[in-house]
C-alpha cells in the first residue's frame, strides 16, 4: 500500500507549464542540411529537390553533398568512391563476433552492436583532427552495408561472402546480400531509395545522433546509438509493420472495414502520418514510381492494390489531420520486389541514414554545446526512509 506521503504526483497539464512532449516544434540547432516543408510536400538537401537527387545523383555523391555541404566535383566524388571502395572489408573479428549472434536476433539489434564494435577497432576521439573525421565517415559508410548483407548470411548458417570491387556501391550491396549480382535496374532502383531515406532533418534517431555526438564520444557510439532509436516502430520500423498490415488486410475491398475498425480502435495505420508532413511525403510519391517501375519490369505484388486502396479510402477518413503516407509505405513493397527479406528493411534504412547522422554529427561538432535538458519533477517531495522489515508488502 502506498502512504499520502509516498503517493507519486500526477503529472501536470503540459500546457499548463510549458513543457512540450516529444519536444513537437522546439528548435534545438541550427541547420544547414535539409529542409522540409511539410506543408507543400517539399523536401530539399543542402538546397536541391530531393526530386532531382533520385532522377541525377547517386547515393554516394548525395553523401558527399549532405556531409560536406557541396556537391563534389568529378574528382572529389571518384576519389570518395574509391576511399569507400577499399574500405568496404571488415575485420575477421567483427564477422566472427556477429557470428556469435543468436540467428533469431533482429538484424537492428545486430546492425546496433557491430557499428558500436567498430569504436573498438578505429576509436581515437581524434574528432577535432579532420583526416580522423574524413576516415570515419569512409569506414562508416563502407561498412555498415558489409555489417547488414554479413550478418543475413550468417543468420542461414553461411559465411558472409566479401565485397566486389568491379561492382560500384548499391550493386554491391545487393551482390553481398543475394550473392548474384543484379540486374541494372534493381541496382539503380535501389541506390535511388537510399538517397530518399539519406537525410531527414532532426527525427528521432538524428536528434539521437546529435546528442550523442554533443558529449564529443567517437563517431561509431553516435551511428549505433542512432541505429538503436531508428529500430523502433514509430520510426523506421514502421516499414516492416507496413508489410505485416498488407498482408493482414489481404484484399483490396477489404481496406475500408479494416480502417474503419482501426480508426474505431485508435489504432495507428503504419506507413501513415508524420509530425513534419500534413499532406503526402514526397518520397512516398517518388517511392510509388520506383515500386510501379519494378512492378512494370518484374511483374506486380499483389500487395500493391491493396496498398493503394488504403491509400484511396485513408484520405476521407484522415487526410482532414492532415495524416497521409510516409516515406515507409511504399518502401517495404520495393524491397520485397528487389527480393529483401522483411526484417532487413530498417537495416537498409540505416544504410541509408548513416549518411544524414554524419553529416548532422559534423555540424553538432560545429557549434557544440552538451544537451542537457530540463525536466519537471513530479515525484514524491521527501521520503523517510524505512527497513526492510517496516516496509509493507503490494
Ligand atoms: N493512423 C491513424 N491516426 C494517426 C496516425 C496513423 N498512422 N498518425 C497519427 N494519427 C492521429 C493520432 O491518432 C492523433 O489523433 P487525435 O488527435 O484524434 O488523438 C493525431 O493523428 C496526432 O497523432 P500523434 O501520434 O500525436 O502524431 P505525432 O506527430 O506524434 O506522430 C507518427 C507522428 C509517430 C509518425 C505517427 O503518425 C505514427 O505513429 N504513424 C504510424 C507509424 C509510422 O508510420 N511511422 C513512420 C514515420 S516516418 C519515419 O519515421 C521514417
């Protein structure tokens, strides 16, 4: 039983004194990387439409421009192709670490412990010195897609197979995955999508990213306290709960009874609503594309017209909150397209991502300060404190 004076106080109206749950519109730092504009749908990286960036670019020169502010010159982007190129490898160690792994364990949750065993081998904390800055930004970007293809083939019991140096980075990705290399196309559709997911301002796992990088620790704790936050289902995982809720639904007729029951039972929709957007996130429009290019190609997924039912009957009944697909609604339909198991679809994400957490990192460095929040304590006042055998049973 619990006394007067140990009663724990209720939490008081947020409004009330100015706290603001989830930090929802609190600026926290200045940036210069990437820009939403959730009223229009728009989203740009250091000032280019992310339109043009999945139509012209690569994914490792939007890399280059969202963690060195420019696009490279035809030089600095071959010399950086080449730098991730030969560090693509990972140690004899960290494969036989992530071989110690339970197989059942997510691919995050292996993905989150080998990039943090990565300070292990490269920590210095030398982030002030900028070669040590450019070298961990390399050994990141090259060997976390070497980390996630590794640890599916471990999982089935096989040896990871090593990286290719004829074939250029997506390719590559999805050679060390499938061990056969892909086709043009799903090598080019792939790279496109980690440009979409590359940078998204100050969500959860950059505001992760950021934080951590403000205690002025080494780049590898920042990438794997990220990937731990992205792994959640509010945040990357959605994608996969996206995937789950296709297939629950079934049949395109049947959308409309499965929101109305979900809408009744204040159940999220996955792959829906996002605290920057009020109408359609632009890169699930661009994700449709790719998905119906892939289906134009390789056949279609079932999966899709139930997909775009959902989409069709969400918006009368939640396009008025302004709640519309994220960039995870469609991405899970391209992946399983390109042959991805489901449970590697947030890992990809974090491909993807390390190079928006990068960047972010380089300009928490910039002008750091220590987060450090405040809180509004609502606990008991003063306790007396009590034996073991004064204390009463629950
Ligand atoms: N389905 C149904 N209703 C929703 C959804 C949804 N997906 N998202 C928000 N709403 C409703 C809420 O029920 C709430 O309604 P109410 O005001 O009547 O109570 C209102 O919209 C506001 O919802 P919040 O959860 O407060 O919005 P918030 O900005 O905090 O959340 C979030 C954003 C977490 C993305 C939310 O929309 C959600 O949970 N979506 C589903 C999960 C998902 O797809 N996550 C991926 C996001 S993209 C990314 O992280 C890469």
């Amino acid at each position: 039983m619990i006394s007067e004076e140990q009663k724990i106080e209720q939490p008081l109206d947020p409004k009330m004194i100015g706290l603001r749950p989830g930090l929802e519109g609190v600026p926290v730092a200045h940036s210069a990387i990437c820009e939403i504009d959730g009223t229009k749908g728009e989203l740009r990286y250091r000032g280019y439409p992310i339109n043009e960036l999945a139509t012209q670019s690569s994914f490792l020169e939007t890399t280059y421009l969202l963690i060195w502010g420019d696009l490279p010159s035809p030089q600095q982007l071959k010399d950086f192709e080449q730098e991730v190129q030969m560090h693509r490898r990972v140690s004899f160690r960290v494969r036989d670490m992530m071989k110690c792994f339970p197989a059942t364990g997510h691919p995050m949750d292996a993905l989150q412990s080998s990039a943090a065993s990565l300070g292990l081998f490269y920590s210095r904390r030398a982030i002030d010195n900028p070669q040590y800055v450019y070298d961990a930004v390399v050994r990141l970007i090259a060997k976390i897609p070497t980390m996630v293809a590794a640890f599916q083939l471990i999982r089935k019991g096989q040896d990871p197979i090593q990286p290719r140096d004829d074939l250029a980075y997506s390719a590559n990705f999805l050679y060390m995955l499938t061990e056969r290399e892909p086709d043009p196309l799903s090598a080019r559709i792939f790279d496109r999508c980690l440009i979409l997911h590359a940078e998204h301002s100050l969500n959860a796992s950059t505001f992760s990213a950021r934080v951590t990088a403000s205690t002025l620790t080494d780049p590898y704790a920042v990438v794997a306290s990220a990937v731990g936050t992205l792994a959640g289902p509010l945040h990357g995982g959605a994608n996969e709960d996206v995937i789950k809720m296709l297939k629950e639904i079934g049949r395109p007729e049947k959308a409309s009874s499965y929101l109305d029951k979900a809408i009744a039972n204040k159940q999220k929709i996955m792959g829906f609503g996002h605290r920057e957007y009020r109408v359609k996130d632009p890169r699930a429009s661009i994700l449709q594309d790719l998905a119906e290019e892939l289906f134009a190609r390789f056949g279609k997924d079932e999966m899709y017209d139930v997909a775009k039912t959902l989409e069709k009957e969400a918006e009368g009944r939640l396009g008025q909150k302004g709640i519309y697909p994220n960039v995870d609604f469609y991405s899970g339909l391209v992946y399983q397209k390109l042959g991805i198991p489901r449970d590697l679809f947030t890992p990809i994400f974090a491909i993807s991502r390390v190079a928006g957490w990068l960047a972010h990192w380089r300009e928490q460095l910039g002008a750091n300060r220590i987060f450090r929040p405040s809180q509004i304590y609502t606990g008991a006042k003063s306790r007396k404190w009590m034996q073991a055998d004064e204390r009463m049973s629950p």
